[in-house]
C-alpha cells in the first residue's frame, strides 16, 4: 500500500509542562518548524495536559523527530503523548 501523492502525517501532540511553565512553553511552541514538519495548530488545554498541538509532517520519521527533537527539548516541558490520526473506512 502506497501513501496517496500529497498526503500528510498528522498528530496531535499532548503536551505537560512544568509549574510555572507553561507561558515560556507556549511562546516556544509557536516556533517550532522542524525542516518538513512543523506545528499547524495550537491549544492550551484544562485537564491533566496544558497543550494540545496539532503537527504535521511528510512521513511518520519527520514527525516523530519533530516531537523529540524540537517539542521534547523545549524547557519546561515535561511529557509528550502522541497520537497519530488515521483514516477510518
């Protein structure tokens, strides 16, 4: 099975920070562009995470190095979870 020409890697990243963190954190989220992938949407969110962000890359590796290299190493934030979209039926 082939991707369709064009078509992206989507997830949403649920993002925890650190006491006192989360304003540095935001600011910092709102410059991630990891070469191909890059953070297309953006939400501070009540309950157990503070962001949720909506990434996308061309392939699943430009994504997930997106989240570990830039969102991970952001100061102040202390966990990722990270869930893929994908296409029911």
């Amino acid at each position: 099975m082939t991707k369709a020409a064009g078509k992206r890697t989507r997830a949403y990243v649920l993002i925890e920070t650190a006491a006192g963190k989360t304003k540095a954190v935001k600011k910092e989220l709102s410059k991630v562009e990891g070469g191909a992938s890059t953070v297309v949407h953006l939400d501070a969110v009540t309950g157990p995470f503070d962001f949720i962000a909506v990434v996308e890359g061309p392939t699943l590796d430009a994504v997930g190095r997106l989240v570990t290299d830039e969102i991970g190493t952001i100061d102040g934030v202390t966990r990722t979870t990270t869930c893929l979209a994908i296409s029911v039926g």
